[in-house]
C-alpha cells in the first residue's frame, strides 16, 4: 500500500475513546496506527514515521507530556506535528504542554469534529497535498485534486508513482530525500522495492518535467539521495 493517504499516529489508552478516534480519523482518509501504550508510541515514531501524532497526556508509564518532549528534541522527528489531548483544562497544563513542543493542545471532552479539523489543519503545514492543496514551485503546478501538473502552462502526463514523487519533492523544496525515506513515502513499507526502482522513476519524472524544455529541477546528491531545487 503506497502513502497517498496520511499517517496517524493515535496514543490513547481507552480503549472506547481509542476506537471512536480511529473510525473517525479513517472515515477522514486517513492510515491509522494505534496504541494505548506509551512505550510502544515511542517505537511506532521510529518505526512507522507518522506524518502527524495525536497523544494522549495521561498514559500509563511514560506519559504523553514526556514522550512529546523526545519527539520534539530529536531532529528527525521534531518536525511532525503533535496534537495533545488532556483533560487538564488550567492555562499552566495548557501552557506545559506547548512548551513541551506540542502543536496543538485539545481539553478533554471535545467535539471530535473539531478534532478532525485541527488534524487537516496541522497536515496542510506539513504535507499540503494530501489533504488537496494547490503547490507551486517556480513554473511546476501540482493540483493534488484534480491529479494534474503543468509546468510553463504545458500540461505534464505523469504515472501515478512520479506524481507521488513530485508531490513530495514540492511539499518540501530543497530538502534531500534518501531512496529509503523515498520508498517509505511513495511505495509504502508493505511493499518490497529495490531503491534502485527510485532511480528509475525519478528519471522518468525528469524526462517528463523537461519534455517542454527549461532546466531540469531536480537535483541529485551523491551518497544521499534526491531534492527539488
């Protein structure tokens, strides 16, 4: 199964709160990895690379606040979004658990509508194309809607797996992206690729970015991967 759609990491240990939180977060499209257990979060951050995080503050063992403090002190993860769920209403708990590095924080109960809203939100920062957004790169246009692509007004015919590419290079220009961290995003972790099969389609995504002319954008890095400007 290849990324298209987001990845959530949920980190709730009631079980009946849990479950409401996954039906309705894969009603919204989204992968749903779950766990009540907050060692476990800490190897599914490592393992799954979730795009966005939904922690509970009150787990047993390692509590939400400390694990949000790993993620966020961490350079390879600090930059996935982590949204708190407490029922600790104070303006302190609040103000803790920003500090922490959480992005945003949610007092128990709440409307899980409003939930699913700052989830879509948080995603338009970090990965905008998932939830439908427009990206602009120079002349390259990327409608993740109407699944189309121009570049200087000429309309690019591209294969599912170069539009996934290219829509990962434009969420983040400049950014070098690995063949492994490639593979993960593009095709998925449940299914085996050669990181030589990345060679191939980024060619083929070259080919077809300069078919109308202009200079070819993306740039390769020896030893390390790929990136887009």
């Amino acid at each position: 199964m290849s990324n298209d759609h987001p990845k959530v990491l949920l980190v709730e240990d009631e079980p009946a709160q849990r479950e409401v939180l996954k039906y309705n977060l894969q009603s919204e499209g989204f992968d749903v990895v779950a766990t009540g257990d907050g060692d476990e979060a800490i190897l599914l951050v490592e393992e799954e690379t979730p795009d966005i995080i939904v922690l509970d503050w009150m787990l047993p063992g390692i509590s939400g606040i400390e694990i949000c403090r790993r993620i966020k002190s961490k350079s390879h993860t600090r930059a996935i979004p982590v949204i708190m769920l407490s029922a600790r209403a104070e303006e302190v708990d609040r103000v803790r658990g920003l500090e922490t590095g959480a992005d945003d924080y949610v007092v128990k109960p709440y409307s899980v509508l409003e939930l699913m809203a700052r989830v879509r939100s948080q995603l338009r920062r970090v990965r905008p194309a998932s939830v439908g957004q427009r990206l602009e790169y120079e002349d390259i246009i990327l409608d993740s809607e109407t699944h189309r692509v121009t570049r200087s007004d000429n309309q690019l015919k591209l294969g599912p797996t170069e539009f996934r590419l290219l829509s990962t290079f434009m969420e983040k220009p400049g950014r070098v992206w690995s063949r492994e961290q490639l593979l993960d995003r593009v095709w998925g972790r449940d299914i085996y690729v050669d990181s030589r099969t990345v060679d191939v389609h980024v060619g083929r995504l070259r080919k077809a970015l300069c078919l109308h002319g202009g200079e070819d954008p993306l740039r390769t890095v020896r030893g390390a991967g790929y990136a887009l400007g």
